[in-house]
C-alpha cells in the first residue's frame, strides 16, 4: 500500500523513513509548505499528493485543525484511508473524519495520537470490543511528568524544570498545552470515544502543573508522596462520562511513581481482564512514527476503525468523582473549603480537604484565581 505522508517535520520524516523497510508498506509523496520541495518526492499541494498514482493511503503529521481537517477530509472523499498522529485534529474533528471514512468504505486510525509509541489506543480498541472498559487514564504527558520528576528526585525548580524539558526537546517553545494539563485532556477524550463511543467536548476540566513551587514539591515528599499529573476517565450512568486532567498524589507503592522522565504510563480496567497497563515513550520521531506504521498495518489487516459507528460527541459529568484534595493557598481563603486538617506557615496554609467532587475543586480554584488568589492544589489518590 503506497502512502503519502503531510508534514516533514519530526514524526512525518520518521514515518516517511520508516515506509522504506515496513512489510505491505510503500513509500509515497510528501506534502510540505511551498518552497521546501527539495527533493523529488516532495509535494507542494494536497491535491497533487492525492492526484500521484497508486496512492491508497495519506498520513498526516502537519499538527493543528486546518488545514488538516480539510485535507484529511480531500484524502477520505478520494478513497484514502487516512491516519494520524494529531491528536487536535481527532479532538476536535473526529466525530467527522470517522463518518466520512466510514461512508468512503475507508480506514480511519489515530492511535499515535495518544501516548506515542505506546500501544495504548491500539489495544483499547481492541479490548471494547469484548469486555467492558471499567476506567481508563494514567501518565499520558510526557513533558510534565519530566518537570514533576526532575522537581522531585533533582530538587529543580519549576522554571529550571521548564527550561531542562525545553533543552532536551521534551517542552514546546510554548508549552502552554503541557503545562496546563491541555495535552494530557485532549488524549483521554480520544480514550473516552473508543471505550464509551463518547467524545466529550463539554464540562471538562484540566489543571496543569503550573501553579506548583520546590515548596510544594518537599511539602509534598514530607508526607511520603510523589506528584504526578493524571487523567482519568470512565462511565457515568446516563450515558455519560467523567473525564478531567489534575496533579494526584501518590503513596510509594503506587505503579505510577515508578515512571520516571518523560515517559508515559495509560492504563485501562476492563471488568473481565482487570487492570492493564502500558508503558513506554509518549513522544519523539521513532516511537510515534511506529505506532502511525501500526495503524497502516492495521488497515492491511482490515481493521479500519478505533472509533465505534454511533460515537457521538456529549458531555463531561465530573460531579460524581470525589476526593480529598490537598490545597495550598493564602491563610485568608482557609473558610473557602471544608477541612480535614491544616497548617500555616508565613501566611500560606496547606491544608487537606474533606471529599470533594472533582467539579466543586476546579470550580472553586478557577473562582479564587479569578479574584487573584495564587494555589496549587492535588488530589489524594482514593
Ligand atoms: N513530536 C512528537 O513526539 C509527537 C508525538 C505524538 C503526536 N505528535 C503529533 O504529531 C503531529 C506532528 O508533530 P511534529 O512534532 O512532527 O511537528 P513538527 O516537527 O512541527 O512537524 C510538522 C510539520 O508539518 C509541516 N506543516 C505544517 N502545516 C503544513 C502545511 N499546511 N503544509 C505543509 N506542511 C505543513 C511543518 O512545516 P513548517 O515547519 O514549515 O511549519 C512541519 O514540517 C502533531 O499533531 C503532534 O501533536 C507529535
């Protein structure tokens, strides 16, 4: 199967390099912006890249909605399996791409699009297909969990943290998407699709790890626990979901604790196969450029869809999850919460919440930020 590959950048020049030695796999053009077309193979318009002969199928790894949606949905309607490693685009426009692949009688995959290189969306969507997914989430950025880990064991602060991340290629530039827990969110929406057939785009919340200080972190190693910022995911009756992105602390025996660097860690329940976890590198060219090849060799075998025929998009219910939360905030903002128990020292308290929904949390820390209140705040894990 010939495929065509857009971008050129990190993932796309792996997965064009990799189309040279895969089984059943041909290498194709490549769509790359006016001006870079350097090379014979190179494109400068996605209608030339669907027009080459023999092309069956189109990877894109340009990153953002548009044009990426509007040349995966050219791709799809010119009978191309299409997949990709964006996982903007299947958060935003999945519901989309997976009708018209479905209407086209062609294949659409995304599981480099959560995780990486680690098989975790693959065997997901195979494992709905016989049990039922009890809960799903984990470690799924693999920036943050560099900073957290690097705050922790190398005693580095935040910024220093950031500017490690930025230097090994690990943070954007702008890594605003990492930090604040957007990336990991935009991921366990696309676990939510495949094990609920619901793409939530409403009632989500997502705190990231911006607002944690060294402070924090040795107050934090006082208890005996480790910081790491989690997704979590599972069903609501009603049809439902829960779905949110928050730093969780964690006992010593917690698997998670164990995953250091930039490594990820997603894991499902299934009510008949238990817990199953995956671990391994969440980003970089080689590890994500291999999980595009597995899709393709997916759509070698006839298995063309991740996502079931009825997903639909729907809302978030995060009322029902509940925690103690620990908070770390001005000693004036105390009365802001029901407290199990507290400690102030110069004007900061840190205190531990009675249970709380995950609702009332981040509802609450967004109306305090708004009013200029600095905090960090981190769930127990249950
Ligand atoms: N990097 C990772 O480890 C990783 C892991 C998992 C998923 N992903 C996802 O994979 C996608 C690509 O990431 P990346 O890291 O490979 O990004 P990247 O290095 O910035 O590469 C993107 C490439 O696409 C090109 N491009 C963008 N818009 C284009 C257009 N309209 N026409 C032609 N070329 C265009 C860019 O060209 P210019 O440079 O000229 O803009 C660049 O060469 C993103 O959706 C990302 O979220 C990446």
């Amino acid at each position: 199967m010939k495929v065509a590959v857009l971008g050129f950048g990190t993932v796309g020049a792996g997965i064009y390099e990799m189309l040279s030695h895969a089984e059943g796999l041909e290498q194709g053009p490549v769509l790359v912006r006016p001006g870079k077309d350097d090379a014979p193979f190179k494109r400068t318009s996605i209608e030339a890249v669907l027009a080459e002969p023999g092309v069956e199928a189109v990877a894109e790894a340009m990153g953002g909605i548009e044009p990426a949606f509007s040349y995966a949905m050219a791709a799809i309607k010119a009978g191309k399996h299409f997949v990709t490693s964006n996982k903007a685009l299947v958060a935003a426009k999945g519901i989309e791409l997976a009708a018209a692949a479905r209407d086209m009688g062609v294949g659409f995959l995304f599981s480099a699009a959560c995780g990486g290189g680690v098989p975790f969306l693959h065997n997901l969507s195979l494992a709905v297909e016989s049990d039922m997914i009890v809960s799903l989430g984990g470690i799924l950025n693999g920036t943050t969990n560099y900073m957290l880990d690097a705050m922790q064991r190398r005693k580095l602060s935040y910024g220093e943290a950031l500017k490690d991340a930025q230097k090994l290629g690990y943070a954007e530039a702008d890594p605003s998407a990492d930090v604040s827990g957007l990336d990991a969110l935009r991921k366990i929406v696309l676990g939510s699709a495949v094990a609920y057939g619901v793409l939530p785009t409403e009632g989500l919340y997502n705190e990231g790890i911006e607002n944690i200080t060294a402070e924090d972190v040795s107050r934090i190693q006082a208890r005996g626990l480790t910081c790491r910022l989690m997704a979590k995911c599972g069903p609501v009756p009603g049809g439902k979901v829960y779905a949110y992105v928050e730093p969780v602390l964690l006992k010593a025996s917690a698997a998670e604790c164990s995953v250091l660097d930039n490594y990820n860690m997603a894991r499902y329940e299934g009510k008949c196969s238990g817990p199953m976890v995956f671990m391994g590198q969440g980003a970089g060219r080689w590890p994500t450029a291999s999980a595009v090849l597995r899709d393709l060799s997916c759509i070698l075998k006839d298995k063309f869809f991740m996502l079931r025929a009825d997903c639909r998009r729907g809302s978030a219910d995060n009322e029902a999850c509940r925690h103690s939360y620990y908070v770390r905030l001005p000693g004036s903002l105390t009365g802001c919460f029901e407290v199990k128990s507290y400690s102030e020292t110069d004007g900061q308290t840190e205190l531990v919440t009675k249970p709380m929904s995950v609702k009332a949390m981040h509802e609450m820390a967004a109306r305090l930020r708004a009013e200029g209140a600095k905090m960090f705040f981190a769930a127990f894990e249950d």
